[in-house]
C-alpha cells in the first residue's frame, strides 16, 4: 500500500452542513476522505485513538440525498466520502501523519 492511499484526505472547503466531530470539542466543519482500507481492513491506531473521522456527520444522518456513505475513487485509489472533522483534529492528524491537506477543493460530486 503506498504511502498516500493509507492516508486520510482533509480538504479547507467548510462543509455545507455539519454536526459534532468525533473528538466531542468542535463542530466537524471540515470535510474528509477516508480510505477505503480504513473500514475494510483496519483504521491505524493513531486514527482510532484520535477518534479521528467517527464523528455523527450531519450529513449522514439527516436525510440529504448526500446521507449515504459514498465510495469515491481518485488517482486511482478508493476512498469513502461523507467523513469530516474538525479544524483541530484535522491539524493533529496531519501532525501526526495518517492524513494530509488536499491540494484541490473538495470534488462537488460529493457534496
């Protein structure tokens, strides 16, 4: 597995709608890409800690066309979308390594 598909997506476009991150503090304004090996095979430990990602995505849960958790694939590599954090989370996670800044804006597809 290569070094960037093992690695969480962070994009700096502020989600449409939102609700409370997986660390309990924040509001998960953020929107996020998982990879697919994350609920496939295994989260990294530092993730799972973290809560990183687990958060009650307002998204999924109030009944938008956008509630279902979609299957997203870039450059070759799968992801789920439908994930997001926030800005706190999202800076420990790339500090830590298990996920990076996105270079673009979040692809529209999935909003």
């Amino acid at each position: 597995m290569s070094e960037k598909v093992s690695k969480a997506i962070i994009y700096k476009d502020l989600e449409d709608v939102f609700g409370p991150c997986g660390c309990g503090m924040s509001l998960a304004t953020l929107p996020v890409l998982l990879p697919r090996d994350w609920v496939v095979l295994e989260r990294p430990a530092e993730a799972e800690c973290d809560e990183f990602g687990k958060g009650d995505d307002f998204r999924r849960i109030s009944g938008f066309t956008c509630n279902n958790v979609f299957e997203h694939e870039m450059e070759g590599a799968e992801y789920l979308a439908n994930f997001s954090c926030c800005s706190e989370c999202a800076k420990m996670a790339v500090e830590k390594g298990y996920a990076m800044w996105a270079q673009k804006s979040y692809p529209m597809a999935l909003r």
